[in-house]
C-alpha cells in the first residue's frame, strides 16, 4: 500500500540549533501537509504543499515540496523550546482528501 | 477559533464490551473523519464520511467499527466488541469541504483533543 516515510524517529538538539525532518513517498503524491502535536496534544495543521519543487515559510519554518512531488522537508531555524513535539508529514495520494497517510513522525526535543 | 469537541477523554472498557466515542465537529463542516493513534505511533485513517455515508474507510475499519451523525452536530464512532489492540488515541477531524479540482488541493484537517481508549 501507499507509505510515507519520515525521518529520522527522534531528533533532539540544542536551543538555537537547525532542525530538519524529511518526509519521502514511494509514489507521486497530490499535495502533502505537515502538522504538529505537543506531547499529549493532538494533530494541528501547519501547512500544506500542492505544487512541484514549491517552498513555503512560515517565520522560521521552511516547508519544502520536492520536484517529482515524492518527498518533503521540514526545516526549523534556531530552534526555541516551544518548537518541541512530533512534527508529522501526511501524504495525500488524490481522490478523497481526507484519506491523509501520515508518515511516523519525527519527535523533537530542545534543551535549553 | 472554532473546535472540534470529543467525549469523553478518557475511556475505559472491559475486552468484548461496545463503546461509542463521540465528536461535535465544526458546526459548518461537511466532512469528518476519525483517526486513531496507537502509543507512540503515527496517526492513522480510520474512516471518512459525508452526506451521511461513508466516503471512504481503511483495512482498520472492519465490521466492528461504525458510524453515525444521528443528528445534526455529533458523529459518532461505535466499536461493538473492543478487542485489546483497539486501545488507542481515537482523533475525530473535520474540514469545510474538499477540493475537487484535478490538481488535489486538499483542506486541513481540525483535530479534536481524542478520545484515549483503554481496553482491558
């Protein structure tokens, strides 16, 4: 069936240090959005990615869709601790929109 | 910012025993959905249902599961015998509409706070 990966499993740095998550499908997706849960929360929506090779920020967030539309990355500048929890990537193969396949997750944590 | 609401947040049920979560979507949403989230895991797709059917439903949703909107604001997910790996974090979400157009731009999805299911 359809998959998403997403690496890597756990990523924990220093406050002010890069973060980047990437996300890689076996197969051509339709659009793909990320969201965010805080430890204990629930999933919220942070952006989605329609078009090939396109790159969206959000302050210091880069969102980035690759060109055959099969992967995507997260990248977070200078890291603060309010950016900790599991950022997760879900693919969108078409048709019912709803169907999101989300990738495992990457769980970030910030040391002050 | 409106809220998708869930009932309750905690659920704890003895092993072949119903159980029936419950969600009040966005009032002027259309499409809802319910997802889960086995401990640790990823998010995984449940369900999808609009106009009062189901639009779509993944290998987890066998016959055990079902659901309902008996009225005009809640939607309803029904597990009739819970089995022990059914305990998880059950999301509902709900969007205004979905995009229909050949490019596939879907609609964010808003998540409730979850339901965590214990089956013991």
């Amino acid at each position: 069936g359809q998959q998403v990966m997403q690496i890597p499993q756990y990523q924990h740095v220093q406050e002010g240090e890069d973060f980047t998550t990437y996300c890689n499908s076996s197969t051509t997706l339709s659009n793909i959005q990320w969201y965010k849960q805080r430890p204990g929360g629930h999933p919220v929506f942070l952006i989605q990615l329609v078009k090939s090779g396109e790159v969206k920020k959000q302050k210091r967030l880069t969102f980035q869709f690759g060109e055959a539309k099969k992967n995507s990355s997260l990248h977070i500048t200078a890291t603060q601790t309010t950016d900790v929890g599991t950022y997760f990537c879900a693919g969108n193969y078409g048709g019912s929109q709803g169907n999101l396949i989300f990738g495992k997750g990457t769980k970030l944590s910030v040391k002050p | 910012e409106p809220e998708v609401t869930q009932t309750p947040s905690h659920q704890v049920t003895q092993m072949g025993q119903e159980v029936i979560l419950r969600c009040v979507p966005i009032s002027n949403h259309l499409y809802f959905y319910w997802y889960r989230q086995i401990l640790g895991q990823k998010v995984e797709f449940l369900v999808s249902f609009y106009n009062n059917e189901i639009s779509e439903k993944s290998e987890i949703f066998d016959d055990q599961f079902s659901v309902e909107r008996p009225d005009g604001s809640n939607f309803t997910l029904k597990i009739r015998s819970t089995k022990l790996e059914d305990s998880a974090m059950y999301f509902c979400a709900s969007t205004l509409y979905r995009d229909t157009r050949p490019l596939g731009r879907g609609e964010k999805l808003f998540f409730g706070s979850g339901t965590q299911l214990s089956v013991l």
